[in-house]
C-alpha cells in the first residue's frame, strides 16, 4: 500500500513538475532516477580503474605520492555528459551528485580501486562561496561515495580564499594561483593521520586543484591518498 501511494504522489509529481534526463533531455519513467536507462547505459566510462598509470595519475605525478587516481566517466565541454557536472553544480541539484558519486563506487568497487579506504576528504570550497551556493558539490559526491564504502567524509582541508578563474591559463599559472589556496583544517586533519584517504574532487581537467589539495594533505603525518573524480576531461597522456 505505502509504494502504491509513493508511487501514485511520484506520478503526481512528474505531472507537476516533469522530470527530465539531463543528458538527453527526456522525461523519466517513474522508475528511472535522475538519469534515463539509455543515458546511463552508454556513459562514457573512463575504465582508469582498469588501467596502470592512467592519464589521471599522470597528471599526479608534479605532486606528492598518489596510490591511485580514478574517475568515473569523461566529459567533454558542452557535451551531452557534462551538463550532468553542470545540474551539480549549478543548478541546485546536489542529489543527482550524491546518486551518481553512488553508482561509481558501486560500480567501480568490486575492482579493488578502493581497497584500503578508510576516510574521504572532499576538496573544500571557500565558506563564501558555499553559503552563496548552498552546499559543495565535492563533499555531496564524497557523500555519495562514503554511503557505499561505508567510511566517515572528514573535512580535513579548508579553502583559505576563493578562486581567481582559471580559463586561459596554463597549467604553471595555475599551480602558481593555487599556492596557499588550500590549508589543513588544525581540528579535523589529525583524524586522517596515519589513514588512507581518497580525496575527492567533481572534475579533474589538468590536475591542478587536486595536486594543490594533495601537497597540503600530504602533511599531514603518515597519510596516505587516493583520488577520485566523478568526471574527466580528456587528459593528455
Ligand atoms: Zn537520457
């Protein structure tokens, strides 16, 4: 009787407020979740799991340590899978980053890439910023993650200011820009100390903010990382 009435107030709901696939753009069986059947079928997955020294821990290798460095699908700009980053982002949707950032550990887990996790440490966005966007999508996604690994999400880094924009510079420039961007957090960090951490980011497109975040983690002492990206751009390698 309770799914009859779910399912009955979900049907009522799509007809007041349709809900679409972001990618494609259709609306959705009352079965389907923020993504449609087709649209998740033909994701484009990145397989960095399966492959050694992938493009995405070729662009860790300017930083400390890194043991693995996986994402969960590619984007390109203005294509049909990176409006997926973009509802996250910006257009208030942080449940959509929480169910894929669960797909991808439940997909993406049997494989051993996170073997040996034992927190998540998403990367901080300055306080300003997330209370004028009313979460941060990497912690919705570490989230996502932790409510399948089943370990805590611990806010081990702050951002110290906010971002001065990145297009059109190069990846120099940009590590540069980021100096001092990130710090420990001298409440929270200790609790990753002598622990695996995966440090978790929406995108990686250069690299660049992932390394600034690991060089500060990496201070603290006897950590281990990890990293994890919903999404990736098409990394040179
Ligand atoms: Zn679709």
């Amino acid at each position: 009787m309770r799914k009859r009435i779910k399912y009955l107030w979900e049907s009522a709901v799509d007809l007041l407020l349709p809900r679409t696939c972001p990618v494609c753009r259709q609306s959705l069986d009352t079965d389907e979740r923020y993504l449609c059947r087709r649209c998740l079928a033909t994701l484009p997955r990145t397989h960095f799991e399966d492959i050694p020294f992938n493009p995405f821990e070729q662009a860790m290798m300017a930083g400390p340590r890194i043991e693995r460095a996986v994402s969960y699908f590619y984007y390109d700009r203005g294509g049909a899978y990176a409006s997926i980053l973009h509802d996250i982002k910006y257009r208030g949707m942080p449940a959509l980053g929480r169910w894929m950032a669960a797909r991808a550990a439940t997909d993406m887990a049997p494989g051993g890439c996170f073997d040996g996790i034992e927190a998540i440490v998403p990367v901080p966005m300055h306080r300003h910023k997330e209370i004028d966007r009313g979460y941060n999508q990497s912690r919705v996604i570490a989230e996502g993650l932790a409510d399948v690994l089943r370990c805590d999400v611990v806010d081990a880094l702050v951002a110290t200011r906010g971002h001065a924009t990145q297009t059109r510079k190069s990846v120099q420039e940009r590590l540069d820009n980021m100096r001092d961007l990130f710090a420990l957090d001298t409440a929270r960090s200790p609790l990753v100390a002598g622990r695996h951490v995966l440090l978790v980011d929406d995108v990686v497109t250069t690299g660049a903010t992932l390394l600034a975040c690991a060089r500060v983690l990496s201070t603290v002492p006897g950590v281990t990382i990890s990293a994890f990206t919903l999404a990736s751009a098409r990394l040179q390698s």
